[in-house]
C-alpha cells in the first residue's frame, strides 16, 4: 500500500466529513502530529489499527479509501505561461502575519526590555530551526537569561501570529491548479501544530521542506536544491513566495521564478502571486 497515497485518500475523507485535522484527532485520539504525518505520507506503513481507527471515526470502510487510491484526477495540473509547475510558499511574512509582537508580550512577563528578548531569541533561532538546538535547550536559555520560569516559546508565537487571508486562498487556489508546497525556516514541530490549527492552509501539500527536519536554513544554497529536487521539476519550473530578499536572490541564482511578499500590502502581493501564476 503507497503511503503518501494513503495517506492523501484519508486526508480526503475526512475533508468530505467536513473534519478538521484537530476535529479528527479529538475523535480518535490521535496527536496532531501523527495525523499530519500520516495524511502527507512521512508515517511509513502506519499501522492496521491507526487506520480502521482513522476510517471509523469518518464513517467509511478501509476498502473505500484504499480503492479510491488509483482514482485518476478530477483533471491535470496546470504550467503557467511563464513554465511555472511548482509553487513554493514561506510561512512566516507570508501565510501568517509575523510573531514581533511576541517579544513585547515576553518582555512584559518577564520586565526585561524588548530589545534584550529579541536580541537573546535571534542569537538562537537559526540552530533551532537547524535542529541543531532542541526547541526545549532554547526555551530553557531563554527562560534562565530572561528570569521567567516555565518559558515555552511556542506558546507565545502561536499567540502572537494571524493568518494573512489573502495569501490563504491564493494557496488554496493555487492547490487546484498546480502543484504546491511550503518551504520555510521554522522551529521543530511548528508546522504540524499550524496545519492542525487551521493558521496555515489544510491542504496536500506536495511537498514541506521544514528546516527543523532537513537541518538546514534558508539562504543556505543546499535547501534550494534539496527543495528542487523534492519537488521534482526543473529549477526553472518552481515559483518561490518569500518575504526575505536574502532567500530571493539565492533561489534566483538556482534558475527559480521569485515574488517579494509585502505583509503590509497583502492583496497586491496576492494579486501579484495570481498574475504569475496565468
């Protein structure tokens, strides 16, 4: 049984139930992370009981969503006229208003100066989004330089951050007609919490190139071709959405079509993002 086909038939199921990921997993038990996992195929082989569990809960057999497998698609993916097949999407600055705000909420609990919480959360982000730093080292270095015990950095992100609705749907759209996926800097199982949440788009994506998972950052040249590989085309075939110049101009040198996202002017963005996308 193909997993990642798998693992999209039951992600389908349970969006005709009208089911969230978060829904779903209320029902049956099953961690936000797991679910995601097996619905984008990264769980090899998930177990006989995971999936009658999955399949009872949405009130369909096991046959049915194994023979809707080898289904063919309702139609093909498109190319745009620019020879576009693929479209990458960051997170943060793009699908989701950024976490600054975080800061001054951080500074507030624990009287130390915005700029002391920012300059302490930048010195260790890019090892936590390497994975070379585990998200609990950093909220324990965190809370010991800011004196505020119990700190859990992904409480006040998820707190702190919006979905950009423009960008939403131009993915959602996007998803009909091409083949998509996210490609960003994040800490470790962030993503999956996003998804389950309904912050960032419920969707198959093609592909997620996690930095936590891969061990590397963007601008890092090797990510790019990590990520064009995993998508499966040729470099000159992917659009990338960014809010960082940085990751634009090294996506450039890759041969990749690029947009800037302005968080300030989501709907030009979007509508920039629609009109490459023709």
């Amino acid at each position: 049984m193909n997993e990642v086909g798998l693992g999209s038939a039951l992600q389908q199921a349970r969006k005709n139930k009208g089911l969230t990921q978060q829904q779903l997993c209320g029902v049956t038990g099953l961690s936000y992370s797991t679910l995601a996992k097996i619905e984008r195929g990264a769980i090899k082989s998930p177990s006989i009981f995971t999936v009658s569990q999955i399949t009872s809960a949405l009130g369909v057999s096991i046959d049915e969503v194994v023979g809707s497998i080898d289904s063919p698609p309702m139609y093909q993916k498109k190319t745009a006229k620019n020879g576009v097949k693929f479209v990458y999407f960051d997170i943060n600055g793009c699908l989701l208003q950024f976490f600054y705000r975080a800061f001054s909420q951080i500074a507030q609990d624990s009287g130390a100066s915005p700029e002391q919480v920012e300059e302490i959360y930048w010195r260790y982000n890019s090892e936590v989004c390497a994975g070379n730093l585990k998200l609990e080292e950093f909220n324990q270095r965190m809370s010991e330089k800011i004196n505020l015990p119990d700190f859990k950095w992904e409480q006040y992100y998820l707190k702190a951050i919006s979905p950009i609705t423009e960008t939403a749907e131009v993915v959602k759209w996007a998803s009909q007609h091409y083949r998509v996926g996210l490609l960003t800097n994040i800490m470790p199982g962030i993503v999956d919490d996003l998804i389950a949440s309904g912050l960032v788009p419920d969707i198959k994506y093609d592909q997620i190139v996690d930095s936590s998972k891969v061990g590397l950052v963007k601008p890092d040249p090797v990510i790019f071709d990590l990520a064009a590989k995993n998508a499966g085309v040729r470099p000159e075939e992917i659009l990338f959405i960014d809010d960082e110049r940085a990751n634009l101009t090294e996506a450039t040198k890759h041969g990749w079509h690029t947009l800037w996202f302005d968080a300030y002017e989501p709907e030009k963005s979007a509508q920039k993002i629609r009109d490459a996308l023709v």
